[in-house]
C-alpha cells in the first residue's frame, strides 16, 4: 500500500468503497472454481466471501498498512486472508449446531443455499486458503514476515482467541455471565481478528513495537465498542437493516451489553471506548485519520 492509494483526507465511503473493490476483486481471482466434482464446494467458498458486506477487517488492514507506506499488493493480501477468515467464521457460526440462522448479509445463509455438510467444507475450505494465501510471496518478500502473520491470524482465530470466544458464547446460553466475562467473551470472539486487522500493517512494516502498542490499543477499545454496536443492533434495529435476524440474543436468553448496562448506558459506554480508542492513534497525527472515521461509524453503523 503506497501513500497515493488515499490521500490523507480521504473520506470514509470512498475508502470503504475502493476497500470492497480491491478486497473483492482478489477474492474472485484467489477463489478460481475448478472443473472438477470439487467445483461445489468452491462455489460455496464464493457465495459466502464475495456476499455483500461492509469489509470492514479489510478496510482496517488497508488504512493501517497506509499508515506505514506498505505497498499495495502486500496489504491487499492480508486483506483477503482475514476476509476469508471472517467469512468462514459466519458460515459456522449460522449452522443448525450453532446459532441456526437462515439469513446473512441479506440473503441466505450458506448452509441454507447449499446444504450443511457443504457449508463445514466450505468455511474450511475458506480459513485454510487464507493461511495459503498468508504464507504466499506476494504477502511479503521476507519469509520471517509471513511466519509472523500466519502465526498472528492463527492466534487470533484458534482457541485463544475467536474459536474460544464462541465457545464461551455458546455456554452462554445456559450459564449466566457478568460483564467482565462478556467483555472477555467479545475480546476473544470479535476483538481478536479485529485487533490482527488493525496491527498486520505494523508487521508488514516491521515497525517499532511502541507503533504496534498504540494500534494494539486502538483495536481493542474498537472492538468492544464494536460489540456493543451490534448488541444495540440485535435490540433496536431490524433485519433489513442488518441482513440478519435480530433478537436473537434474546431469545436466547444470553446476557449482552446491553442487558446488563440497559440500552443509554451501552450506548454512552460505546460512545466511551471509541474516544478512548481514536486517542490511541494521536502519535499518527492526520494520517490516522481514516482509522479515526472508521472508529465513528462503528458506533453509529445500522448495518
């Protein structure tokens, strides 16, 4: 990723715009369908990655490698893999076994489309490309740099961080939770990955470790925020809006932010972590602008 890609007063909607173009138009040349009996399952690797969506991962790896003049083609790699990631996780995450969803980014679901046992192979069939694509050469020219980063998104998406995350979720629904175990719930299960998006830039970089405390920072007060957003969603907002069902949460009986601290306080807690989190990002000056703007509309998303 070069400076020129976006100036440093880029607006949110364009960036976000180019980040779905760029991030997409790779996907579709990583996920070529073969013509064999395999063509199936690549198919549904496909409906599932390229679903309309905000590609916000993406758009966090993209502005943060800007932030250290990361070439393109290496950024936009990284950007693909945690796509990839982030796709699979929602296929698994909407299967009969776990949240039983009929519905995602509009549509439906991928087990729905296709069937359960394809939408299993289809999502591992996403994450482990992401790794393949990860330790590719075009990632990066140093092999000690790629290491990094498969090692960094296997800790993000393994036990220690998102698989453990909704593991704790699904216990959820029978155990009760205070807030300090839904805080670490929502660190494990979406602050991780958002947390690798928002620091592969640093690696790509091999910047100084005081540059990867302060997006480290960043990132986990942008993921709580987050997930108090998408809590608040799951109360206020509908399924046309959000392109999944909401009150799910609910139904379920499983304690949320919202909950717990009632819609104002969720909201100005929100309001709180995002503040928190944009100051993180003071070092940077305007060049963390965009990083800045993608903090605000977190919290004031509807989607």
């Amino acid at each position: 990723m070069t400076e020129s890609l976006w100036p440093d007063d880029v607006a949110l909607a364009e960036a976000s715009a180019e980040t779905i173009r760029l991030t997409d138009g790779l996907i579709e040349r990583l996920l070529v369908v073969p013509p064999g009996r395999e063509a199936r399952v690549y198919d549904a690797m496909r409906y599932s990655a390229l679903a309309p969506g905000k590609r916000l991962r993406p758009l966090l790896v993209l502005a943060g490698s800007r932030l250290f003049g990361v070439p393109r083609r290496s950024a936009l790699q990284v950007a693909a893999a945690i796509e990839m990631v982030h796709a699979y996780s929602l296929i698994h995450d909407d299967l009969p076994a776990m949240d039983d969803s009929d519905l995602r980014r509009g549509r439906p679901t991928c087990h729905k489309e296709f069937d359960d046992a394809t939408a299993i192979l289809a999502g591992d069939g996403l994450l482990t490309m992401a790794f393949e694509v990860l330790a590719h050469p075009d990632t990066h020219g140093d092999p000690a740099v790629r290491v990094e980063l498969v090692a960094a998104l296997a800790i993000a998406a393994g036990a220690a961080g998102m698989v453990g995350g909704q593991m704790i979720d699904l216990i959820a629904e029978t155990e009760t939770l205070d807030i300090a175990a839904i805080t670490r719930l929502q660190r494990m299960k979406t602050g991780a990955l958002i947390a690798f998006s928002c620091e592969a830039g640093a690696i790509l970089a091999k910047a100084a470790g005081d540059n990867r405390t302060r997006l480290r920072g960043f990132a986990h007060d942008l993921g709580l925020a987050f997930q108090i957003a998408d809590d608040l969603l799951d109360v206020e907002g509908s399924a046309a809006e959000t392109g999944k069902p909401v009150g799910v949460d609910a139904a379920a009986g499983k304690a949320t932010f919202v909950s717990i601290l009632g819609v104002e306080r969720a909201r100005a807690q929100a309001d709180l972590l995002v503040g928190q989190a944009v100051a993180h990002l003071d070092f940077f000056e305007q060049r963390a602008e965009l990083l800045r703007q993608v903090a605000r509309f977190v919290v004031n998303r509807r989607t």
